[in-house]
C-alpha cells in the first residue's frame, strides 16, 4: 500500500509540474506558438480623410482578426513627425510593426528602419523599398487601376443613358477628375478610369484638374464645380475628402467617389467608389512576422486577393445594367482577356506607342530607366508595387498641373 500511495503521489506531483509548466509557457498548441505582437499604424489624417479612414478601418479588422494589439498615430504630417512618431509608436508603445499609409512618410520611415533593424517597416505607395537595400522596409499597394477601370465602365454606361436620354449629345460626353498631385500614382488611376468609361463609351472625353494637396475639402469643391461649369456631365477624384462628392450633389451631377461610399452624404448622385481593401495585407504581414517569413519588398494586392474592390453600386443613379456589365468586364480582367493599359486602345498625339520607359527605380533625376511595355501592354505595379504609369494619353485634358 505505502507502494501505491508513492507511486500515486509521484504521478500526482509530475502532473502538477506540468499543469504549471504548460501555464508558464512551457508547452502551447500550434496557435500559442505564434509570437504575441503589436503593429503601429501612423496616418496622415484622421477618420474625417475617407482615405485615411479606410486604412483605419482595415487595420481593426486585420488586427482584430488576428488577435493582434495595435497603436496608431493620427495627423502625422510628411515631416520628421513621421520618423518621431515611429520611434513613439516602438519604444513607448513596443510595436513590433510599424506601417505608414502616406507617400511622403517613405523617406522618414526608411530613416527609423535603419535605426531599429529588428522592427518591421510596411509603407503603402512608396518606390524605394526595392532600390533602398533595407532588409526590414517594404512597400506596399494593390492593381486599383483595374478597379478604377471598372469604376469608369459604370461611369461610361451613365453617360450612354444621358446620351439615349436626350440629356446630353455623344460629342459632349465629357468627364471631369479632380486629381491631387500629377504624380503617377494619381496619372495611372484617371487613365485607368477613363479607358473603362471609353471601353463603353467610345465619344467620352475627359478634362482634368488638381489641387497640390491630398486633403482640401475647399479647393476639391472648388475643382469639381470648375469642372462642372466647363461642360463635366460626370465628376471622379483622387484626391480625399467629401469636397467633390458633395459639390456633385448639390449640382445633380452624377459622381464616382474613390475609398468607400458616399451615398448617405451623395444619395441622388454617388453611382459606386473603386476601394484598396488593406485588410490582406496587414494580415499578411501580421502572419510574415509570426511565422518568421520575409515580407515581400514590394507586395501588391490584386482582386484576387480581395484587395481591389467596389462599393455595392447606387441602384438610383446607375445606368440599368451596370451591376451586370461590370461583372462581366471583371471576369475578363481576371482570365486576361482584358488588360487596363493595353496599347492598342489608346493612342498618344495619334500615335499608337510600342515602346516607354518608366521611372520605376526612384532618384533625384526622376529618370526613366524601365521598359514597361511588353507585347503591346504597358504592365503596370509588375516591376514595383506603386503605380509609374505616367503617359499623358489622348482624350485626356490637364487644365493645369501640380507636381507637389
């Protein structure tokens, strides 16, 4: 019996060390394995930028998701608060992650990489991570001229109503696009979006106008009714805030928003908004750094990868038939049997172009260092994440310019 009271003892004992063993951390299942970490996100505005918001809201969902905490920082300009905010964000915060969702944070953020070599720095629309040789920066988009060419066939199926209409003739089948900054990145998503009204719409033209900021409620307002009063039957914009939509409104102009809906604020005029959903990728790189993986240098979401995507489509302002047409044109992007820059759709002073070299390697000269047309398509995001279509192409009009 003492035997038995010994071994029962023991067995009680060893059972005991590894109940505690296990609750310290000793022993966990395949999901415990994962490292408990944190993400910063640093933003360029605040909710109020439909921009900004929509990175906002992907980061919630991405970290919630993943059982991650997360920090971030709101109106933080494209200065040294950027850099000052990500040393916060690591050694007040202890984040394992940082990421920044504005052009201008790039060299900031490039500049905190170097000081902190264990952290992870993710940025979204810069072009130096594959030329910069810092192993822990990576950039980050998605191929939204593809949804922005959908967003332009619903734009195109509305100006072929007008025109059955009686409302306006084909000839004055005129769009007008508030831009930001002529950068590539905005110069690909206006082309991408009047190809798509054109695939459509064959007699549409489009004028164009930029405020040199990503976030001026006034001067985009002031843009959009420029545009109007110039013959623009239909508005879109790259650029941040509610200043086009609502001027669109109270004009009774129908519009096409970019990063979400605005049918509460627009419901007689909003038809649908082209969107990058972040979600995948902050749960890319969430998981990358769990794993131990490599985050891609340069990673771009596609619609495949549920980054690309549409708003459901404003029934009361859209063309009849949109909904269907636009699924039917997607199918087609997705086998290849359409591509958004294919050059044989547009023409460039009235020539058809079967060479351009891009600025894809980013430096002070801004010179054009990489051929991006290949058998007649100029391939765009496919030798960096970020946009360098830049080719001024016919029935395109800029008004004025703005390089930032």
């Amino acid at each position: 019996m003492k035997k038995l009271a010994k071994v029962l003892a023991l067995c009680l004992a060893i059972s005991m060390i590894a109940l505690c063993f296990g609750a310290c951390g000793g022993t966990k299942d395949q999901d415990d394995n994962k490292p408990e970490l944190k993400v910063g996100f640093i933003f360029l505005h605040d909710e109020q930028s439909t921009y900004d918001k929509n990175f906002m809201d992907a980061a919630k969902a991405a970290c919630e998701e993943m059982g991650v905490e997360y920090a971030q920082k709101t109106q933080i300009p494209e200065s040294k608060d950027c850099y000052d905010a990500a040393v916060e964000l690591i050694e007040v915060d202890g984040c394992d992650i940082i990421f920044a969702d504005s052009f201008g944070h790039e060299a900031f953020l490039i500049d905190a990489a170097k000081k902190y070599p264990d952290v992870q720095f993710c940025h979204a629309t810069g072009t130096q991570a594959h030329t910069a040789g810092v192993a822990n920066f990576h950039n980050a988009f998605a191929s939204i001229y593809q949804g922005r060419y959908l967003a332009g066939v619903a734009a195109g199926l509305k100006l072929n109503e007008m025109i059955d209409a009686g409302k306006i003739t084909a000839d004055k089948a005129k769009m007008g696009y508030v831009g930001a900054f002529t950068f590539a990145e905005v110069m690909s998503g206006y082309t991408s979006f009047y190809l798509g009204a054109k695939s459509v719409c064959p007699t549409v033209t489009m004028d164009v106008k930029f405020t040199g900021s990503w976030y001026d409620e006034q001067k985009e307002k002031e843009a959009a009714q420029a545009l109007i009063a110039g013959g623009c039957v239909l508005i879109s914009q790259h650029a941040d805030s509610m200043g086009a939509p609502t001027a669109c409104e109270t004009a009774g102009v129908p519009n096409v928003s970019y990063n979400g809906s605005t049918v509460a604020a627009c419901p007689n005029t909003f038809i649908v908004s082209s969107r990058i959903d972040w979600t995948p990728y902050f749960k890319y790189m969430i998981e990358c750094v769990q794993n131990d993986k490599a985050i891609d240098t340069d990673w771009t979401g596609t619609i495949e990868t549920g980054s690309v995507v549409l708003t459901d489509i404003n029934e009361k302002a859209a063309a009849a038939g949109t909904k269907e047409k636009i699924d039917e044109v997607k199918a087609k992007l997705l086998d290849g049997s359409i591509n958004v820059f294919d050059t044989a759709n547009f023409t460039v002073k009235g020539e058809k172009i079967t060479t351009y070299l891009a600025d894809v390697n980013t430096d002070k000269n801004l010179e054009k260092d990489t051929e991006a047309i290949e058998n007649g398509v100029f391939y765009e995001s496919k030798h960096r994440s970020a946009p360098y279509f830049d080719v001024e192409i016919d029935g395109i009009t800029l008004l004025d310019r703005n390089y930032g």
